[in-house]
C-alpha cells in the first residue's frame, strides 16, 4: 500500500511539474510577442514545448560563458534578452563559435531558449521601464505609441444555428481560436430566432426539403476572433454546421487601444536633478563600464526620454524636443545623432547597450517567480558587458 501511494504521489508530482510550455505562456503573459517590433525575432527560439522546466537562466546576451554557466547550473532553459538566432541562417554547426552554433549546442543539450527583445522594452515593467525608475522619473509614458500590427485586429462571426447543434458549432468554433477575451476562454452569445429557407432544385438540403419553404428554430452565436485566425475558424465552423450552406456574417471591430504600451519612454523628474549628477547616479546603479554626455553638465534637466540599447533617430523624431532641460537616456548613439543633439541644444547620456538593458533582469526573474513557483530563476553572473574600461 505504501509503495503504491508513493507511485500515485510521483505521478502527481508529474502532472504539475513545469514545462517550457509553461515558461512560454509566463514570459509570453509579461511580454507577449505582438508587442515586439516587426523586425524582430522574438519568442521560443530554440527547444521543445513539451521538455520539464527546473531551472531558468536569464542573461543579456547568450555567450559561450554564459551557456557554460547554465550547464553547470543545470538549467533547463535560458531567457536571453537579444535572440541568439536572429537572420535566416543556413547552418548550425556544433563548435564553430558562432551565436547559431551557440544555439546549437543548447540544443544538443536540452537548454530551451527564449528571447522577448523589443516585446519586453514596450510593455508595463519592461526595460524602458525599469531604467526610467532608475532615473527617477515620474509620470511616464511611451513616446511613441505601439502601433498595432494587422494580425492584432479582431472581427465578431456570427453564425445562425438549429438548436441541437448550437454546441457542436460552438465547440469547433472555440477550438480553431474564438473566444478569447481577456483571460477568459469560450466567451460567446446566443439569442434565438427563427430562420427561414427555400431550397431550389439545385440544393440538396439537410434539413427540410427542396422546394419548400422551411422555418426551423435557429440560435445566433456570437463569438470574437483574431483576423489572421479567421479563415481556419470559418472552415471549422462550416465543418461542424448541419447545414449545406450556413448562414454567417463578420463584422469588424476597432482595435482596443493598450494603455502603457509603445516604444521608449517619456516624462518628468520626481527631483530637480542636472546632467553630471543623473549621468553619475546611473553610472552607479546600471553599472555601466563608460558613460558618455552631450551637453553642458550643469544644465538643470526637467524631462527625460529614455530608450534602451541603441536609440537612433527615435528621440530626435518626438515633437518638442529641444532645449536644454530635456535629455535622452539610452545605449548608445550615432555620431551624428550626438551632432544633432548639440545642434538642438538637447542633453545626452548614453550608458552603454548592454548597460542600459541589463537592469531588467532581477524584475523580470521577480516576476517569473511569482508565476511559476516550482521554478528556479537565476540571473546570470557571466553575463557581461563585450566593452570594458581601462
């Protein structure tokens, strides 16, 4: 009896043992992917759903070092901000040094990879957050709103349905991907009605007759669907139908604004702070190897936008930018970015690429555990900054 009750307790250790699966749904809830920029190659980059999850490194970059890193630590899974695997790539060859080859060598040994990149930077909580915090600033908002991608735009299909087939429509429906509102799964609305029909010589109904004009007991439901998941949902739902030729409409629905989310973020200091001191607060708290300014180190700063790793032409394409109490705080600029700074007389810092993105981490590690309990989340001691100071 004893030995059988262990078995029962192994098997429901099993079943609520964690899976890449799960990381992905976590990650995916705190960053998902329509939240990145269409350029990027974010999400599961390499692994299987399926594989049990224990342990999780999370890093900037994934080196060689820090893979080393999570085979000693056993890790199961690594959550590298930059995607390892970010062109089309013809090869992955083991020991070849390469980022693919990299990527190779976790697969070989069962190490999950998963990047959110631009997806965490635009989100609540994400990077641009996080260093905004670090400034000081309060009020805070993207300056550059997320333009939403086609693929996020939703429609309603509504289907007319005789009563004793309702729930199989509505089942086929909900499996190809209707129904989805906010946390809830299987949202739909049904109001009945009668439908009326007369089928010609060339029908072949399945319900009634040809040449007869027909009223049967129909129920409309209702249900909402993601554009890109449209076509798949209407095939399901003429597959399940029990009509030759269901009755449906699609209406289009305006897209839902998402409050906090966009690239970069805006907006003013708690405290009066000046340039020198911000750069050297920051310096302090990110860690940051080099930290560069443009501007006078004196100037008095009111407003701040801030733009994790290389900013480029972002800051500098927001309306009313230019004057000396404002200042961009990012990675890295371009030459010619910094000329033009100086030229608007707008302050700069730039902390460094990875500098500026590797304060994420604990929150994000933070946040994963409150998700998933039964895993362990390490941030990664050999993540490392490639510049160093001499």
């Amino acid at each position: 009896m004893r030995k059988r009750r262990n078995v029962e307790k192994s098997k429901s250790r099993n079943r609520n043992a964690a899976t890449v699966y799960d990381l992905f749904r976590a990650v995916h809830e705190i960053a998902p992917s329509w939240a990145a920029a269409e350029w990027d190659n974010v999400g599961l980059i390499v692994g299987d759903l399926s594989w049990r999850l224990r342990r999780s490194l999370l890093t900037i970059d994934l080196t060689s070092d820090v893979l080393d890193e999570a085979v000693k630590l056993r890790c199961d899974s690594v959550i590298a901000y930059h995607p390892p695997i970010f062109k089309p790539t013809k090869r992955m060859v083991l020991g070849w040094g390469s980022q693919d080859s990299i990527a190779a060598e976790a697969l070989s040994r069962h190490i999950a990879i998963y990047s959110p990149h631009t997806a965490l930077d635009t989100v609540p909580g994400g990077t641009n957050d996080v260093l905004a915090d670090l400034c000081g600033m309060a009020d805070t908002r993207p300056f550059r709103p997320l333009d939403l991608p086609k693929s996020f735009g939703q429609c309603k299909l509504v289907v007319f349905v005789p009563e004793n087939a309702v729930d199989k429509v509505a089942d086929a429906l909900f499996k190809a991907g209707c129904g989805h509102i906010g946390d809830y799964e299987r949202c739909s609305f049904r109001s009945g009605g009668h439908g009326t029909f007369f089928g010609t010589d060339s029908t072949n109904p399945r319900v009634g007759t040809r040449d007869r004009l027909e009223r049967v007991a129909e129920v409309r439901v209702e249900v909402v669907c993601y554009e890109d998941e449209l076509a798949e949902a209407i095939a399901a739902m003429k597959q399940a139908h029990p009509y030759e030729t269901p009755a449906y409409d699609i209406y289009k629905l305006q897209p839902i604004p998402i409050e906090g989310v966009g690239q970069g973020r805006i907006g003013r200091f708690a405290k009066p702070t000046t340039l020198a001191n911000l750069a050297r607060s920051l310096k302090r708290k990110t860690g940051a190897a080099n930290v560069s300014i443009v501007g006078n180190p004196k100037s008095r700063l009111t407003r701040g936008l801030v733009c994790v790793g290389a900013a480029g032409e972002l800051p500098l394409e927001f309306p009313g930018l230019g004057n000396e109490k404002d200042v961009v705080i990012t990675g890295e600029f371009r030459h010619h970015d910094a000329l033009e700074y100086q030229r608007r007389g707008v302050c700069a810092i730039a902390l460094g690429h990875w500098a500026s993105e590797r304060p994420v981490l604990k929150p994000l590690a933070a946040r994963l555990r409150k998700a998933l309990p039964s895993v362990e989340f390490i941030v990664s001691r050999a993540d490392r900054d490639p510049y160093v100071a001499i």
